[in-house]
C-alpha cells in the first residue's frame, strides 16, 4: 500500500498557504505544520516510553527522532526567514 501523496492529503492546507505566502514558503510552511504535529505526537509517545538509564526522560530513539524533528524545523524555518529577506530585497 503506498502513502497517500502531501499534495493530496494536504491539499486545501497547501493552497491556503501557498496563497498566503507564495508557493515555496507555502508548501515549507504546511511542512513546519506537518513537523510540529509529529513533533508532539512522539512527546506524547516520550510519556509512556521512558528510557530505562534516564528516568524522566523518553527513550533514547525517541530522543533521537525528537532531535531530528527539531533540527529539520530549524532548517525549514531558516529557509522561510532566507526566503522572506529575498522577497523585501526585490
């Protein structure tokens, strides 16, 4: 079975954005959105599946997917600022 497609699945959040903020900040924005919810979802999973050496704290490839996520938000989140300082130059 093949995942559904974002541009399907996602269609009426990707053109709001994408008319709000251009198609690349659009489409990066849905995908910050897409990051976020999955972001706390694996915290809410990092509840229940505590690390055994680290008590109080989520497992630790929970940890790792959390740090991932993190990073990708950052590096998204720096596209949409590049994207914004290109658009005033212009």
């Amino acid at each position: 079975m093949r995942p559904v497609s974002v541009f399907q699945d996602k269609r009426d959040e990707i053109e709001r954005s994408e008319f709000q903020h251009g198609v690349e900040a659009g489409r990066l924005a849905v995908a910050l959105d897409l990051l976020t919810d999955s972001l706390i979802m694996v915290g809410q999973h990092g509840v229940y599946c505590q690390s055994a050496r680290q008590p109080g704290k989520p497992a630790m490839d929970l940890q790792i997917i959390l740090q991932g996520i993190e990073q990708s938000k950052e590096l998204v989140m720096s596209v949409m600022e590049e994207l914004r300082r290109t658009r005033r130059q212009v």
